[in-house]
C-alpha cells in the first residue's frame, strides 16, 4: 500500500497536478505574443491618452457652459434618454417573442434586428429617409393624415438614435431571456395567471439586470450616434445638434470646445464600462 501510494503521488507530480502548500506557477508569456499584444494596448490607448493630454482643462468649464455646448449636451441628454424608453417599449417585447416563442423565419428576423449593429449609420439614415421622409413609404402617410413630419426635427434625432441602439438591447435581454429558466412562467400559467402577467409578475423581475444592462447599452449608444443621426435629422442648433454633431462641427472652427465634448462622451463611455463591469470585467 505504501509503495502504491508513493506512485500516485509521483504521477501526479509528474502530471503538474498541484499539491498542498506549494504556488502553482504560470507559465510565461512567449515574446512573439508579448510584443505585439504591448503593441495593440499602446495602439488603443494612445489616442485617448492623447486626448487627455491636450484637453483644455483651464478653460474647460468655460467650453462646457457656453450657449452652444450646453445645447448640443442636453440635446443629447434628453434624446438619448428618450430613444432608451423608445427601445425600452419595443425592443423588451421584441426580444421575449424572439426567445420564448417559435415561428417561421425566426432566425431571419433575429438577423434582421441585429442588421443595424453591422449597418454602416448613414446608409441607416438613407434607409429612414426613404421610409418616413415626406416622401417615403410610411412617411407620407403620416404627413398627410396625421401632420406628422419627422426628418430634420428632434423627434427625427429620436427615432434615428433607437433605430441604431434598439439591437443592443434586444440581445441583451434575449439573452437573459434564453438563461432564465421558463418553467417558472408555465408554473405561473399553470396556477391560472395569464401569459402577461406571467410575464410581468414573473419573468420580468427575473431578467431586470438583463434590461437595466441592455438599457445602459442602447443609452451609450444613442448618446454617440452621429451618422444616422445627421443623416436623417440634419444638424440645426438647438433643435437636432447633438454632442457628436458638435464635435465634428466645432473641430472646424474651435478645437478646444470639440476636445471638451469628446471629454464630456469619454467620461460617459468609462461609466457605463463601470456599471457593467460585472458583466465583462470580472477577474477570472
């Protein structure tokens, strides 16, 4: 017994199987994988560093309140926040039907919700144009029978902005949808209570850190939308000049107002990496 026993802890000595009180060591990183990864970090953070190097910050406050700025952020403050409660309506339903429920061609619509993700914004904004411009398919119709008149206003920068960031948020959900259990909602209907209210007395406590992460997404998103957004909504102060629109308008004539709003949008990006930092920033 004790010759067997001195063999198996040989062999798994020799196998790398840790033992009790010793560090195990990590193997090293190979040079050929080190430099180029220093390389890539370097290469990602050496504009952002460089733009924190040559931000205004004596006369930043001064940049930030000025009639212009101040417009153009809450412009995007407030459309932001209202393309998030657009995406908020549509895109929670939308991501339970896609999750819950089976019907023809439901791989070709999930395809088709995701297409704005890897659509390129302006060709997005074409697209909302030719279908609710006065002129366009569904656009002319609100125009004659309703007055409603949506290109080049800021319900325009609105629906522009949920266009591009209602996808992030019904992948986020779906995808809490599809790792939450639905016993739980046929328990519910089997107790009497109707599919809705399954869901909303059920389903949707569970998967409420799935939306508030989605919701944070599509939020980030809208605020930094530019191209769909220009596009569609025009650029006009105060009525449809977002803070990227005044990035780019301001990089022309004043540079230091255009570093202060990237600076504004930089700090919007790292919070909302912070809030979500349980979801890919954990350590493993």
């Amino acid at each position: 017994m004790t010759r067997l026993d001195t063999s198996g802890a040989a062999a798994d000595t020799l196998v790398g199987v840790p033992q009790r009180g010793r560090r195990v060591r990590r193997p090293g990183v190979p040079l050929p994988l080190l430099l180029p990864a220093l390389v890539g970090l370097a290469f990602l953070l050496l504009p952002l560093i460089a733009l924190l190097v040559r931000a205004p910050w004596r006369t930043l406050s001064d940049q930030l309140t000025s009639t212009q700025v101040w417009q153009a952020l809450q412009l995007s403050l407030v459309s932001a926040t209202a393309a998030t409660g657009v995406s908020l309506v549509l895109g929670v339903p939308l991501a339970w039907l896609l999750a819950r429920t089976t019907f023809p061609g439901r791989g070709v619509v999930r395809a088709l919700v995701t297409l704005p993700l890897v659509l390129p914004p302006v060709v997005g904004g074409v697209a909302l144009l030719l279908a609710l411009g006065r002129n366009g398919v569904v656009g002319r119709w609100l125009d004659a029978w309703f007055g409603i008149t949506l290109p080049f206003t800021t319900a325009g920068v609105v629906v522009a902005e949920a266009f591009v960031a209602m996808p992030f948020l019904v992948i986020s959900v779906e995808g809490t949808l599809r790792a939450t259990d639905p016993r739980y909602e046929e328990a519910a209907t089997t107790l009497g209570a109707s599919r809705f209210t399954a869901f909303r007395r059920v389903t949707l406590p569970l998967i409420a850190p799935g939306i508030a992460a989605g919701s944070v997404l599509a939020w980030a998103r809208a605020l930094g939308e530019f191209g769909a957004t220009i596009t569609f909504a025009g650029n006009f102060p105060g009525r449809t000049q977002t803070m990227p629109l005044a990035v780019y308008l301001a990089l022309q004539n004043d540079p230091a107002a255009a570093i202060a709003l990237s600076l504004v949008l930089l700090a919007v990006s790292i919070a909302v990496l912070a809030g979500l930092r349980d979801r890919w920033m954990t350590a493993s």
